[in-house]
C-alpha cells in the first residue's frame, strides 16, 4: 500500500517557470539569474547550468534557505535522470513500480545532496525560530521533506521513509496555507497525499485515516488543478502528476493535452514528447 508514495514531490526540480527581467538598456544584456532560470534549466535538463545559477542566488542570497534545497533538488533530478527513473510508465504500472530495482546512487551526488538539504534546515530553522510566519522559510521545509522522499522512494525503495516524509510535508503545507491560502504552490503536498492514498483500497484508506492521513481522490485532483492553475514554482509539476493520473483513469485526450502543452513548454526535456508519443499510438 506504500508503494503510491512515489509521487510524493518526485523530481521536486520539474517544478518552476522561467522568469527573466526585461532590460533597460539599449543594448541587450544577459537577464538577471533568478531561481526561476535555476529550475528551467533544471526542467529541461541543463544541470551544469542549473547549479551555477543556484550557487550565484546562494552567493547573493545566503540568508535564503530556498537557494540551498533548490541546488539540492538539481542533484536529485540529475540522478534521475542519470538513473532513468522518471518514465511516466513506471508510475501508471503498480506492478511494475514494485518490481522496480534498488538503484545505486552516485556517492558523491548523494553526499552534496545532503549537505544542500542540511544547509537549508538550518537557515529555514533559524528564520521559524524568530519569525513562526515566515512563509518563504516554511516552503523550504516543504520542499526539503519532498525531496528526502522522493531520494527514499525512488532511489533507495524505503517506502515507509517515503510516506513518513509525506506525511511531515503535508502537515507544514497545511500550516503554511493557514498562514496564507493564496500559496497554491502549496496545494500539491496535500494533494499528493490525498491522491495517492485516495486510490488505495477502501480498508486501507480507513486504516491510514487513523494514522492523521487524508486520503481523498477527488480533493487531491481538485488541489493538484489549484497549483496546475495558480501555482508558480509547482505548476508544471503539478500539470504532470494530473496527465498522470489522466492516464491512470484511461483519460487519455486530458493526459495527452497536458503533456502536449509540457512538451511545448519545455522542449529540450524529451519525456514529455516520448511520453505523449507513447500514449498517442
């Protein structure tokens, strides 16, 4: 029953759209790094390029916990990628999830990975421990839960880890959209959740129900279209998961429109043409 939890902000890199400042001048000069350039690059694959604008956010940034776990989700996507583990068949076939192999992650990968993730605990700490509202810090932790599940799950089969980390992400999405509603961003933790255990055997909800878990298909469809919609950094992502789950309910115009508009959004990624070629047949 734990095996759903692979989606649990898998490849919390898939997740930002670009963002660059118009200049000024006359002549054209290069746009400002943001850590929306970070994830495009990210998005479509450019890793190198993806961590130096990381490095130069944390550089001009390094009070912000966000440049840390974002770098640290540069690491996860490129193992992913390295590893191949993010083919959409994968997460629409649950036997084939749960036959999937142990994989051997790149030491050194693992270990930068972890130092992002720690370096951004312990600003996102420090900011909660003198402003509890903080909502950019909370959002850290959010993002820095989903990766440590996503490393779990999909890159070392811990599946108990992996639904622990998503149950501690979805409780700080939802104090972090108490504080604030408009951070739709925030909607997919709790989404996710609803959604994967939402389609588990009725005894099995009942059961996690007991455990504080909130599983409901319906309401995580319904959240997962509020970041799809109004979301900034988790938009695509969340347009991902939804043409994911289109599949799984044998919905494939939805699936393949959203991939379509994926595709053409982020055309140097090639999972999303080879996705949407593979259910077009």
């Amino acid at each position: 029953m734990f095996s759903r939890c692979r989606f649990h902000l898998v490849a919390i890199v898939v997740f930002c759209l670009v963002t660059l400042a118009a200049s000024a001048r006359t002549e054209p000069t290069p746009a400002p790094s943001t850590l929306g350039t970070g994830y495009h690059q990210m998005y479509n694959l450019n890793f190198t390029d993806a961590h130096k604008t990381f490095l130069q956010w944390q550089h001009d940034h390094p009070q912000d916990p966000m440049g840390f776990v974002s770098n640290a989700a540069a690491y996860l996507f490129s193992e992913f990628n390295r590893l191949h583990i993010l083919e959409v068949d994968l997460f629409t076939d649950d036997s084939e999830f749960e036959a999937r192999q142990k994989l051997a992650p790149d030491p050194a990968v693992k270990a930068a990975f972890k130092q992002q993730l720690a370096e951004s605990d312990q600003l996102a700490d420090a900011i909660l421990a003198r402003s509890p509202q903080d909502t950019n810090a909370l959002f850290a932790k959010i993002l820095a839960g989903g990766l440590r599940g996503d490393y779990a799950a999909l890159i070392e089969k811990r599946n108990l880890a992996s639904l622990s980390y998503m149950k501690h992400s979805r409780i700080l999405a939802d104090q972090l959209l108490q504080r604030d509603p408009t951070c739709y961003d925030a909607y997919l933790a709790v989404g996710v959740e609803n959604y994967l255990l939402g389609i588990d055997p009725a005894p099995i909800r009942w059961f996690l129900s007991l455990t504080g878990a909130q599983p409901d298909k319906a309401a995580g469809i319904y959240k997962l279209e509020l970041t799809a919609i109004h979301g900034h950094y988790l938009a695509p992502f969340a347009r991902l998961l939804l043409a994911v789950a289109a599949i799984r309910d044998k919905n494939l115009p939805k699936a393949r429109s959203l991939l379509q508009g994926l595709a053409s959004e982020f055309p140097q990624n090639p999972l999303y043409a080879h996705e949407l070629a593979r259910i077009s047949h």
